[in-house]
C-alpha cells in the first residue's frame, strides 16, 4: 500500500529519527522506490542493484552512524571507479582488474591489460612449527 507522503523538513526528520525510526525506515523506502520509479527503463536495474548494495551495507552495520560511514565509503569507491572508466577507458580498481566503458565490446586480451607486480612474501603458517619434519609442506 503506498501512501501520499507529505515532505518532510530536517527538524522533523531528526525528530523522527530519534522518536519513531520506523516512520523514517518505511519514509524512506517510500522515497527511495518513487525515484526509482521515475528513472529511464534502463537506469532501473542499475538502480536497484545500487539500493540493494546500500540496504546490505546498511543491515551489518552496528549502528546508523556506521551505516553512513559505511555506504560513504562504498559510493566513493563507485565514484574512484567511474573516475577510472572515464580517463581510462577500464576500471583500474576494479575488483577483476577491468571494467569495460562499453558493455558490448569485449574485454581486452590480457596481454593488454595494465601489469601488476608485486613481492610475494613467504610467510610460515603457525601449524608447521608443530608438524614432523617430513610432513611440513615443501619437505619431501
């Protein structure tokens, strides 16, 4: 059931927040499915991948502040990575390495892609130091 909301000022918003936080959760929701709603067919999934990404971050949160802390950060991320796409055509920091500008062009060869180096530290697992010496990983 979606109810006519009337705007609400910051004083009312901050009052709300403090008295009723429901009213601001279901406000919100209201709010936030209305722009959705009138965003271009093809921005909607986008939209609604981006809210879904920013309920998730809000449900672990401990506390509202950590939340908006939280999601800040994750939309700063978005912005750094649209920086990347916009002067370099791929997303550098990216989590598979590239974010291509076009959907539909294929992803560069990898041969292409900018190269990474960087020192892989041995490091001895705790468990090894209590392993027989011809157990230990590397000792056959």
């Amino acid at each position: 059931m979606l109810t006519d909301y009337q705007p609400l000022d910051l004083d009312r918003i901050a009052l709300l927040a403090t008295t009723r936080p429901a009213v601001i959760d279901r406000y919100l929701r209201f709010k936030v499915r209305q722009i959705i709603s009138q965003a271009k067919p093809e921005s909607r999934i986008m939209l609604e991948r981006l809210q879904f990404r920013m309920d998730a971050i809000r449900r672990r949160a401990s506390s509202p502040l950590h939340a908006c802390i939280q999601i800040s950060k994750f939309m700063h991320e978005q912005l750094w990575e649209l920086n990347d796409v916009l002067r370099n055509g791929v997303a550098l920091s990216h989590p598979k390495g590239v974010a291509s500008v076009d959907e539909d062009k294929p992803a560069p060869p990898a041969s292409e892609l900018p190269t990474l180096k960087a020192k892989v530290l041995p490091f001895k697992r705790k468990l090894d130091k209590h392993l027989p010496a011809k157990n230990k990983p590397g000792k056959h």
